[in-house]
C-alpha cells in the first residue's frame, strides 16, 4: 500500500449505499485548507472523470482535521473507483486517495 492510500485499504460500497466518506489529515499536519476532490472511474484501460456522475451534488468540507466528501453515489455492480483528495497542509499541497469496488 502507497503512503497516500487511505490507511483503512480498499472501501466496498453496496450499489443501493451512498456513504459520505471522510479523511483525518492529522498524520500530515492540521486544518486543511484549499480542499479539493476528484473521482475515477476504471472504464476499460484507463481511469476517466466520474466526479459530476459520482458526486451530483453538494460539496467538500473540512472541520479541524476532517476532510468530508459529499454523498458518493456508485453508478454499477463491478464499478473500480479511485477517489484523489487533495489539500494544503503548512503550505505544502498534499493528496492522498481511496480505491472503492462496487457490489450488489
């Protein structure tokens, strides 16, 4: 495992789920700032943007170390994503990512 994955591993959701996921940044510091997200999709060979289908709405917020994701809402049983977070840590720009599998 990277040292930017997630420490909890790969995250399974359920097709009907919709988890608002969260990040404790205090491993690299406190009070993130410039918080921002994207969300792959595994489609065939290559990962593609599924941020606007993944997250419809709503948007990213940080309390002291917490980083929370809007609502993910997976699109199909089998769907591979990767979820980047990136943030600003003491004025350095930081990322770490979560892998999330899709099941019925």
């Amino acid at each position: 495992m990277s040292h930017r994955e997630i420490v909890q591993g790969l995250q399974v959701v359920g097709i009907d789920e919709r988890p608002k996921f969260s990040l404790d940044v205090t491993n690299w510091g406190s009070n993130p700032s410039g918080v921002s997200f994207v969300c792959y999709k595994w489609v065939s060979t290559d990962w593609v943007d599924a941020t606007g289908a993944c997250f419809p709405t709503g948007s990213v917020s940080s309390s002291g170390n917490v980083i929370t994701l809007p609502v993910f809402i997976p699109q199909a049983i089998g769907d591979n994503y990767r979820i980047e977070i990136k943030f600003t840590i003491g004025g350095s720009v930081l990322e770490a990512y979560a892998l999330v599998d899709c099941e019925r």
